[in-house]
C-alpha cells in the first residue's frame, strides 16, 4: 500500500517538505518490492531507508531546536520511538 504525501508530515519549516518527499518514495520503493515479490532489494531497501532516516531526523530536530518550534520536544520523542533498535 503506498503512502500519500499528507499535511500530517508538514512542520511549517519549508527546508524539511523535500526530505519528507524522499521519505514517502523510500517507504514506497520498499512497499512496491513487496508487491512484487522482489525479497532480494527488501533488506537493503530497508537498510537504507533507516540511514536516511537517522540522517534526517538529525537534521530536522537540529532546525526545529534552533528555531525554538513549539512540537521540538514531541518530535524528538516520536522519533526516538520510531528510530529504536
């Protein structure tokens, strides 16, 4: 099932709607190798899908910190959550 780009992954920072984009065609690159039964790409899809992830919310949390944004603290939580293991 592929992801729909939504209002849900604005934060109101222009610079992170590009990175978003890339995260929704990574997450549908990975959901479309399943379709297909192509299992040999699923393991490196999803190795790099996570390293530009890490990546990411490095980056996001840093612009979102400086710019004192009001859901820093919840962003930083929720990705903590979701980058584990």
């Amino acid at each position: 099932m592929a992801v729909r780009r939504s209002s849900v992954f604005e934060l109101g920072i222009p610079v992170i709607g590009s990175p978003h984009q890339r995260s929704i065609e990574h997450i549908n690159a990975v959901a479309h190798a399943q379709q297909e039964h192509n299992n040999d790409d699923i393991p490196s899809a999803l190795d790099g899908r996570r390293e530009y992830s890490l990546s990411q919310f490095a980056f996001k949390q840093s612009l979102m910190e400086n710019a004192r944004h009001p859901l820093t603290h919840g962003h930083k939580k929720m990705g903590s959550y979701l980058l584990a293991g």
